[in-house]
C-alpha cells in the first residue's frame, strides 16, 4: 500500500493534516476511523501488525478525489532528523572525487557509511517550492534518492534482521549547496538548508518491496534525464546502514534514512550544471510514484 499525508483542499478542515491510503484517483481517509492511527510515525508503529490493519481499514475509510486534496511530505515535521548517507554508489563516488567540491574524504569509495542528517525544517512536500535563493552562492544541486522508512525500532539490529524493521520506503531530494559544502568541510550546513530536503509523494509499505535492491530511481531536470541506476547499485546496502546506525544511535519508528543518490547530479557536469530559479526537477521510483519540485 501506499500510505500518504494529506491535506484537505477545501471544507471546514481544509488545512487539517491527515493519514490517508494512496489509490489510483483518491484517497482513503484514514481520520474517519476511530482507532486509526493519525500521524505517520504512528502508522509506522503498527510494526506486524501494520498490513492486516491497512487492508481492513482501506474497506470501509470514505474516499476523498485526489483533486480535493494536497499531498504533503509523508513526515511533514519529522520527530528527528533525516539520517542521510553520501557517496554511496560506486559511479556518484567517483564523479564527486573528480569534481573537486569534496573535502571530506581521500579516499573515492568510502570504507565506512558516510552518515550526515538533515534537521526536520528543510524537509517539504511533493509540489513545494525549494528556496534555492536561500543559497547565496548559487551552487543548488539535486540528489534523487531512495529513503527507508523505519518501523520498528532498536538498538544494535544486526544486519540479518535488520529488514524485519523496515516499515517502508519513500523518495527524497538531498538538495544541496555545494559551495557550502566544500567550504565548511562537512555537509549538514551545506544540505540542511530550509527546504532543502523534498520528501514524497508517499511510503510504500515494505510488503510491497520483496527486493528493494530491484527498485529503479531516475531524476529529470527539466524533462532531461539526469539519472538512471538500480538501489543493488549502492555500495552499503540497506541492512548495512541499519546496522551501522543503530550501533551507536536507537532508531524509532518514523526514523528515516536517505540512502544515497547516484551517478548524475550536477557537479558531475563540466562545468557543473547548477539548479536555478525556475528549475525543475522529478524523481521517480518504481512502485513509489514521482516527486517533483521547482526551484526559487
């Protein structure tokens, strides 16, 4: 299933954010059904019993047409920061080392997860407008990326239960300064820019996914494809990075972990091919659906 955070267009609760089931031309309102969860994170929680509780309520939750609805980031205001991990596809590594924007690392494929977070503020919705102009160097990038959605929570989680706690998976924009990011030597001043962290359009339930690593993503800018790979491509793969981060920092339910974007983005270009006011850019992965952003 795909599971969605709402907003009702019109009504005496337009602007009131609801948990909603994804279909075809609408969406089923989870907030009519008393025992329903009301948040995302909550939904999460469910954990086991979460799919067997979706396919019930999707029987009697009243539809709403998708043209009287807005739909928001999955996590509009997530709990605590997205975990995000860079220079995870073998191709993305190499283009970022031959760009000369990364002063974190010598090495081009890194021996660990390189872990970073982006705070709850820069995460927006499908349709938002990314405030590139809050970039005063004007070195707006995009990376489209895979995101785990955790259900589950723990500490310690080896790497061969570590899909047991995964509740799902969305897409995220890792917008970021590149400028910013080389001059501080690190990345969260340089991707954690408010509005810099697109989320959506929704989290498609892991019953959905029996092999994520099969799961295609490819960004457009401006109807040009920029990117084009498969999730086995990444070089930690998902049990890996649940395992490196809850070695050292409990993950929750509603935890989310960017997974890393591919070869493509714009400082693979020469010149590098920046984002400017007017910009578009789309995501897609398979079964997830298209997030889709413009740039100010």
């Amino acid at each position: 299933m795909k599971l969605v955070t709402f907003n009702p267009k019109s009504g005496k609760d337009q602007g009131n954010q609801r948990v909603g089931i994804l279909l075809p031309d609408a969406v089923a309102d989870l907030s009519a059904i008393c025992e329903a969860p009301r948040t995302m994170a909550a939904c999460c929680a469910l954990n086991g019993d979460a799919t067997a509780a979706f396919s019930q309520w999707l029987e009697i939750a009243p539809r709403l047409p998708l043209t009287e609805v807005r739909l928001l980031a999955p996590f509009p205001r997530p709990a605590r920061n997205v975990f995000c991990v860079g220079k995870n596809y073998h191709e993305h590594a190499k283009e970022f080392a031959d760009s000369g924007f990364d002063s974190t690392a010598k090495e081009v494929v890194p021996e660990a997860p390189v872990v970073f977070t982006k705070p709850p503020t820069a995460v927006i919705g499908p349709g938002d407008t990314v405030p590139g102009h809050l970039d005063s160097t004007q070195s707006v990038d995009y990376e489209g990326e895979l995101a785990v959605v955790i259900g589950k929570g723990g500490r310690g989680i080896a790497s061969e239960q570590a899909m047991e706690h995964v509740f799902g998976y969305t897409i995220v924009n890792d917008v970021t300064s590149r400028i910013l990011q080389q001059k501080h030597r690190q990345w969260v001043l340089g991707k954690g820019i408010d509005g810099f962290c697109p989320m959506g359009p929704a989290v498609l339930t892991a019953d959905e996914v029996p092999d994520p690593g099969a799961l295609r993503l490819r960004t457009w800018v401006n109807d040009e494809l920029r990117q084009d790979a498969h999730v086995a491509d990444l070089i930690f793969d998902i049990p890996t990075l649940i395992a490196t981060i809850s070695s050292y920092i409990t993950l929750e339910p509603g935890d989310i972990i960017a997974t890393g974007t591919p070869v493509g983005v714009g400082i693979g270009f020469n010149p590098p091919k920046f984002l400017a006011a007017g910009d578009v850019v789309r995501i897609e992965v398979d079964g997830i659906g298209i997030l889709e952003n413009r740039i100010a």
